[in-house]
C-alpha cells in the first residue's frame, strides 16, 4: 500500500512537471537543462520526504509558492549587489544598497519563518528538517558537478554524483 502511496505521489509530480514544462519548453524540441534539474531537485524531494500521496498533494503547492517567492528574493539580491559593485558610487548609494541588501536577506528569512508554519501544517518536522537538508544537499550537489565540469573542460560529462 505504501509502495503504491509513493507511486501515485511521484506521478503526481511527473503530471505537475510535464504541465510546467510545456508552460516553458523551448519550441525546436531540445530540453532545457533547467527544466532536467528541476525534475531531479523534484525527484531527489520527493524521494528524501517520502511523502504519502494526500501529503504530496498539499505539499507541493505550498512549496512551489515558498520557491517563486524565493526566487524573486535572490533575483532582487542579486540586482543589488551588482548594482553595488560600482566603486564610482557616492557613499549615501553605497550605504542606501547595503541597507537594501540587508533588507533582502532579512526577507529571505522571513519567507523561511512564514512557510515552516505552512509546511508543518501538510508535513511532519522530521520532514520539514529532511526538507531543509536536501535543499542544501542538492545545491552542493550542483555546484561539484560545475566545479567538476569546469574542471575537465567538459560540458557532457555528469560529474561526480551526489549524496544518496
């Protein structure tokens, strides 16, 4: 029965990406190598959580709202940090982007905060904690694959595999 609980969970997700992924697929066919490491980043999620069918079913909404909430954070981060890079600043724009960097990161906290209470209202906290470590197990993930590439010269080689 449970076999069967994860079965249907995983086809949930694989019907919630494939809509997502026909929302931005590139029309000549070739797949987005985001799109492949959203589908593992999903997969490694879902396997780690080991979520029943009715918990995948509340989960991901949830945690695709905290991620597009994420994702604008970063982004804005990233506009000002690059934004303050530029030395020919005067002090008053220096200090008014380091207030709204700071500003960012206290935001991305907060999201953190307001979606621990969502999450534990669909999962449990082991697997809210379980949520946390693969999240941070998948970006390292991601970055030895890069540093492995980068390494080799290599754009088709995969790379060192991650934590399992």
């Amino acid at each position: 029965m449970k076999n069967l609980q994860k079965l249907a969970a995983i086809v949930l997700v694989g019907l919630s990406l494939n809509l997502k992924a026909q929302k931005v697929a590139p029309k000549d066919g070739d797949r987005n190598p985001n799109q492949k490491i959203e589908a593992a980043r999903i997969g490694m999620i879902t396997n780690r959580l080991d979520l029943t069918s009715e918990q995948a079913t509340a989960f991901w909404p949830v945690y695709n709202e905290f991620e597009a909430k994420k994702t604008e954070v970063k982004k804005d981060l990233r506009k000002h940090l690059s934004e303050s890079r530029s030395l020919a600043s005067n002090d008053e724009k220096i200090m008014t982007e380091l207030k709204e960097m700071i500003t960012l990161r206290q935001k991305d906290v907060d999201l953190d905060k307001e979606y621990l209470s969502k999450f534990l209202k669909v999962i449990n906290p082991r697997q809210v904690s379980e949520l946390f470590r693969t999240e941070q197990m998948f970006k390292q993930m991601l970055l030895k694959r890069l540093e492995y590439r980068y390494e080799r010269g290599d754009k088709g080689d995969k790379g060192p595999k991650g934590p399992k």
